[in-house]
C-alpha cells in the first residue's frame, strides 16, 4: 500500500528527492521547507528551490519559523503521515515530531556514513581528498546523523569534479535510493545497520575563510580546495595585488623545478602553471574579483602575468 509522506528539504539538493517521490505511487501530503529569507547582491527575498518546484507541484507548503510549536505540530499530525523524509532541511527535527509519522523520519545524507556527519559532506569529502562517497538513507534521531541506515549507495569520485558536480550526482542518487526504501517499508520492515560511532567524522559548515589558498602544501591538496569549496566561497589568491578567485584547476604531471610554492611557472595560451609544494596545479578558470569568471587563455589575453611572478594566500 502507497505511503503518506511529508516532506522536509530546503536547497537545490533536495529537489531531486521531493521530485522522484511526487512521480512515485507514493502520496505527497505536504513540503515543509525553510522561511524565505534575502540572498543574493540585491538582498531580495526569493523562495529556495524546494519551495519552487512544490508550487509548481501545487502541493500544501509550511515554513515554520520554529518545529517546536505546539500548533504546527498538531497541524502535521492531523496530515497522519506514515513517514517524512528530510533532505538538507536545515534545521534538526525535536522529538515531538520525530514520532509524528507512523514509520518515523527518513534522512537522504549526502555521505557514507559514519563519515562526514554534519552540514558539509560533499564539501568535507572533496577537500579531504577522498576518492569514494555516496548516499546514505538513515533513520533520524536527536544525535546529528547518527541514525541507523536502511541504504548505503556508493560512488566514486571523479578525480576533478567539484563540489557542486557532485553534489548534483548524488542528489540523483539520493533521490532514487528514498524511493526505494518507502516502496520497501510500504511492503513491511526494512533491515537497519546501526552505524559504528567510532569511525564517524564531522563535516562542519564551510564558511567563507576557508577559500584562503595556501600553497605550502602539495598539488593535489591545493587542486582539492579549489574545486572543494565551488562554487561558494571559492579559493582565493592574490598576485601582485590582484586577488582572484580560483574556479577550476588540474594537478599538473612532470618535472618541476625547486620554485617557492605560489611561483608562475608558465603563462601563455592556455597555460597558467603554479608551484606548490611539491608539484604544480594548472589553472584552468580564474575569476578577478569583482568581475565575470574566465578561461585561462581569457586572463592571459588581458592580464600580463610574468613567469616568476608569486600567487600568494587570498585575503
């Protein structure tokens, strides 16, 4: 029998997930998302994604300023879900609602957990050089992603692909996973794997100070924070005075001469090498600060940038 679902989820992430649900045999009983809050340069209030596409979807929307609220949570109640699923809500569910739903709470989380608990995994995952993540269906609890697990999907992680080109994968894969496991609890109990707590890691929100590049580390770990933190806050660096943000880049192969990490050791067409050490990363897309993002051979063309010159950490 089809399950009554309600929805938590905020960002673009979410989307995929709230979207397969919708087209599945299971019934969307309503979208709780987050309040439509200012962004951008102009400050203008606009709705997030997942507020987006449920208009579109003409479903039931609430944006609680709080979950505690003795009223919004009889509200939900008298919905009589079997289950929500929550993906990047925002915000962590009280234990009032937690038991609302018949079949409790369901989170698609952006990891394998045990690792990389928190609100940055995809982020966290790249920065810190891993090479596999994947999704993870859990059962929310009131310790921050620490439920235990109905699904565990894998995937590799393309040696340079960024956080937002994998965050995009495994909204998909999310997406697909939570309808799997609805349509298997709709038959009876699904089989849950506690996770081991002693192998959990934290995977803190990024902010913007993270974008500051150092280049006293090796290639790879420099090519790893640049497209680690895109698209926002991006890494940043300062060449004689310019600060600009770095977008995309590549670990460069070969032979490099002893340079101080931060030197240019090519720039011409579409070459803009630099040191770090050891190695050297190619940029490949650069953005000055204040105006659009480029190609390499684009900056080059209106930029004059001598071989020797030094990159240094970003402001």
């Amino acid at each position: 029998m089809p399950l009554r679902v309600i929805f938590f989820g905020t960002p673009e992430f979410a989307v995929p997930s709230l979207l397969a649900i919708a087209r599945s045999s299971h019934e969307l009983a309503g979208v709780i998302t987050q309040p439509d809050r200012p962004r951008g340069r102009g400050h203008k209030v606009l709705p997030e994604a997942v507020k987006r596409t449920a208009l579109e979807l003409q479903l039931p929307i609430w944006q609680p300023d709080s979950l505690k609220d003795p009223a919004r949570l009889s509200g939900l109640a008298d919905l009589r879900p079997d289950a929500a699923v929550v993906a990047a809500y925002g915000r962590l569910l009280p234990r009032a609602l937690l038991d609302v739903p018949r079949l409790g709470c369901l989170n698609v989380h952006a990891s394998l957990l045990p690792r990389w608990r928190g609100a940055a995994p995809v982020h966290r995952a790249i920065l810190a050089g891993d090479t596999t993540t994947g999704v993870t269906i859990m059962r929310v609890v009131l310790a921050l992603d620490a439920g235990p697990m109905l699904a565990h999907i894998p995937t590799p992680i393309e040696a340079d692909e960024t956080s937002v080109e994998l965050e995009s994968r495994l909204a998909i894969l999310g997406a697909e996973a939570i309808v799997t496991v609805l349509d298997a609890l709709a038959r009876g109990p699904v089989p849950e794997v506690p996770q081991d707590d002693a192998h959990a890691t934290y995977a803190p929100k990024i902010e913007r100070a993270d974008g500051r590049l150092d280049w006293t580390v090796p290639a790879l770990d420099v090519h790893n924070r640049i497209r680690g933190l895109h698209p926002w806050p991006l890494a940043s660096a300062t060449l004689e005075g310019r600060r600009l943000l770095l977008r995309r880049s590549r670990v460069e192969h070969g032979q490099f001469s002893g340079a101080a990490p931060g030197t240019v050791l090519e720039a011409g067409g579409e070459r803009l090498v630099v040191a770090a050490q050891p190695g050297a990363v190619r940029l490949l897309e650069l953005q000055p600060e204040g105006r659009r993002a480029m190609s390499a051979r684009d900056f080059l063309n209106g930029t004059r940038v001598v071989v020797g010159e030094r990159f240094t950490e970003g402001a």
